[in-house]
C-alpha cells in the first residue's frame, strides 16, 4: 500500500525535493504551500514521478484552511501515514523600528505554523495507531544567533516542541522525528551574499530526509559536520560569536 504523506512549504527547497523522493515511492502526496503556480509545477512532476499530487493552496499561519486542507487530505486519501511540517520563513529582522510586525509574522509561520499543521493529523494517526511527525528546525535552533533572533527563536521552539510530543504520545504508535538543517541549497540560501559552510545540495538532502524518516530517527543533524559544531556553537563566548557574525563567519 502506497503511502500517504502531508508536505508543508512544499512549493520550493526541501519541501519540494522530499515530495519528490516520495513520488518516486508511488506515495499519495499532500502538497500544501501559498504560491499556487509553483505548486501545480511540483505536483506535475510528482506525477511524472510516479506518485498521486493533491494540493492545497495554504498559509500555514491561518489555523482554520490549514485544518480544513489537512481534513480534506485526509478524507480523499483514507488516511495519513506522515506528516512534514516544513514551512517556513528566514531573514533579518528589524528590531529597532519599534514596530514588531516583521518578528511575529517570522514568529506567527514558523510556530503556530507547525501547530497548526501537526495537531490536526494526530485524532487519526491515534485512531490508526500509527504515523510519523516530521518537524523541520534548523542548526540555528540550538543557539540564539546575532541577527538571527526571530528564526532561532523560532527553531528552538518546534524543536523543544517536537521532544515533549515524542513522549505524550509514546504509547500511541506515533513517532517523532526533528529535522535540524544547516545549509541546504534552496531559494532561501541562494539570498545569502556570505559564504555557507558544507552547503548541501537539496536533492541529497531530502533522499536523507526520507531514509531518516524511514528509520524513526528521533534527531536528524546535516550536513555531518555540524553535528561535531553545534556543541562548540552552545559553549563559545557571545563576544565571539557575535564577532563570527560581523565576519559573516
């Protein structure tokens, strides 16, 4: 039986890579993003893929249609086997404006985005006694980072997040697993005018997604090397990283 995956954030970069690996699969593929031409492109390719594409035109923010998607994804497949809460959105804040617009939008998608996403498949993965959650943070989760506040922030919650869920439902046949990337090339990096150390090439990624997925990984950290980086990051003296920012280090 093919399986039934939900993908957030599924119109470019990882999002869209991973529905791509489970088109190859045969999968029933729920692709949910906000730029609908770009995800009719990703569902015409899922079909070439070999897999079955539903979309929905979604902002993960608004609680009430990403339900509804999810619901409607749910009932045209029969069911959910994982769900990947992917989207999300980067950048600098400005923080001396006085105006907070700009860090609870950043705040607002990638949180309650993943909120919104994740609790309404769980009332099914319950009932079937299985499924897998996927949540996308990020190497800048595990440490707040100059310039960086909101989107650290903001990965270090559904990080923390996703730990305390991996054990209220530990009897219910769901796991989870925390997807933490450093660098990955996408349309979001392809932005950055600095140097990024070990940037990974999307589609190895997201081939390494889906095995970790496979597998049940509870914490997946890529590329490699920042997995010997991160405790140094959560060690090293503010002076000094705030002097690796300024670098562009």
């Amino acid at each position: 039986m093919s399986k039934k995956v939900f993908i957030t954030g599924a119109s470019s970069g990882i999002g869209e890579y991973v529905a791509y690996e489970y088109a190859k699969q045969g999968a029933t593929i729920g692709l949910a993003a906000r730029r609908k031409e770009r995800l009719h492109n990703v569902a015409t390719k899922c079909k070439e893929l070999g897999g079955k594409p539903i979309t929905f035109e979604v902002d993960v923010s608004n609680q009430s249609t990403t339900k509804n998607a999810i619901d409607n994804f749910i009932s045209e497949s029969g069911g959910i086997d994982i769900v990947i809460a992917n989207a999300g959105i980067s950048g600098n804040v400005k923080l001396k404006n006085g105006n907070s617009d700009e860090i609870n939008r950043m705040l607002l998608t990638n949180i309650l985005g993943v909120t919104n996403t994740i609790l309404p498949t769980l009332p099914t993965m319950i009932k079937q006694q299985s499924g897998r959650v996927v949540v996308v943070s990020s190497i800048a989760g595990f440490r707040g980072l100059p310039g960086r506040s909101g989107y650290s922030a903001s990965k270090a919650a559904v990080r923390f997040l996703a730990n305390s869920w991996r054990s209220s439902f530990m009897n219910d046949g769901i796991t989870f697993t925390t997807i933490c990337p450093g660098f990955i090339d996408t349309d979001m990096t392809n932005k950055h005018k600095y140097k990024m150390p070990f940037l990974m090439n999307v589609d190895v990624f997201a081939r390494k997604v889906v095995n970790v997925i496979e597998k049940k990984k509870k914490t997946y950290v890529a590329p490699w090397q920042w997995r010997f980086i991160i405790p140094l990051i959560k060690i090293v003296p503010e002076w000094l990283l705030n002097f690796a920012a300024s670098k562009k280090v």
